[in-house]
C-alpha cells in the first residue's frame, strides 16, 4: 500500500505528484495488468527472449 503523508500546507497537485511517482517506481500499474490475465511460462519466455534480440540488434546497430 502506497501512503502518502499530506499536511494542510501541502498543495493537492504536489501530494498527487508524489504518489504518481511512487506508483512509478513501485512499478505497481504494470503488476496488476500482468496479474489480470494469465499468461503460460513459455509465452513469458518466448517475450523475454523477443525482447533481448530486439535489443541486442538495436545495440549493434548503434556501434556500426
């Protein structure tokens, strides 16, 4: 649980800044969408290793 302390000198905007950024960081937007709908081991892999060729093309491409 994300808590964020607010006095009354604290403006709204600044009090919803920080939790938009503890959000972030906590990465905890990105958990519930991956917990919302179930996904096999393999497809997960299969992600993951798409990902890592992609960018491992896109970093030669940068060196040459």
């Amino acid at each position: 649980m994300l808590i964020v302390n607010v006095d009354s000198k604290t403006p709204l905007e600044k009090a919803l800044k920080i939790f938009k950024s503890k959000v972030i960081k906590t990465k905890l937007m990105t958990e519930l969408k991956n917990r919302k709908d179930f996904t096999k081991k393999s497809v997960k892999k299969r992600t993951e290793i798409k990902k890592a060729i992609y960018s491992e093309n896109f970093r030669r491409k940068e060196n040459n």
